[in-house]
C-alpha cells in the first residue's frame, strides 16, 4: 500500500497553518535558590513572577522575566541539565553590558564583543553553570 502525503507535508514548518507558537521558554537548573536570586534578580535585573513549592522543603520552580524574556528556573531533580546554554537576540546589549559591569558583581564580569555572524554580544555564566548569551544584530557593513 503506498500513502500519498498531502500537500502540507511537503511545506516548511515555517509555513505551517496549523502551530502558532507565543513563547518559548527555557528551564535552567538551578541548585540554590539564594544563589539563583543573587544572580537573575539581583544582577541580571529580572523580576519574580511566581514561585511553585509542591509542599514544604520541596524543591522551587521559578519564573523569572526581563524585557520580554521570560526563564523557568528549577530546582527539581528532572528539570533541566546544568550547562545548557540560552541564546537571546535582543537590542540595547551595549548598554545593558555596561548597566552589569557597573554593578561589580564579584562572580561575573563578561566581556562584550562580535561575533562571527555578525552581532554584538556578551554571555553570562549563572552559579549552576548554565549561560545566557544576549546578542544584538549589527549592521551589514557597507560596501
């Protein structure tokens, strides 16, 4: 028996009729609550939303949000791996690298340079090692 695909299969997801994503958002693992706290809230500058305890001495599930970038922060066990690495286009990333230098965060000072396609970028490594990397488009160089 053969089976004919229909027309939509042959389609790139990007022109897909049927999904229509609103946001996506990343789950980092975190260890230590404080320490997570210290580092998004404090430093990075984004804002609590919620925070989900199932009971007492559980471990939290976090949501933190910053200009239109939202993160689920999570202390549970199966949420997540350490290391994993979040890229972010943005705009304003030279003056929001200069806004983190400013604070003389003891644990994190990133540098701030191009990249080889052509953003202007800086990544931040959190206490659980997992990294953000903020990245602005620059300009195409005239010819």
């Amino acid at each position: 028996m053969q089976i004919n695909y229909p027309d939509i299969m042959q389609r790139s997801p990007l022109e897909s009729t049927v999904l229509k994503t609103e946001k996506v958002i990343p789950i980092l693992r975190i260890f230590d609550y404080n320490k997570a706290v210290e580092f998004y809230v404090k430093w990075l500058g984004f804002k609590i939303e919620w925070e989900h305890y199932f009971e007492e001495n559980t471990p939290v599930y976090i949501e933190v949000s910053k200009d239109g970038i939202t993160l689920h922060l999570s202390e549970h066990h199966g949420d997540g791996t350490p290391g994993t690495h979040v890229f972010i286009w943005c705009t304003g990333v030279g003056a929001y690298h200069q806004e983190l230098i400013n604070k003389k965060y003891k644990y994190n000072r990133p540098g701030l340079g191009k990249s080889f396609f052509g953003t202007l970028e800086f990544t931040v490594n959190d206490p659980f090692n997992n990294r953000i990397s903020f990245n602005e488009k620059l300009p195409e160089p005239e010819n």
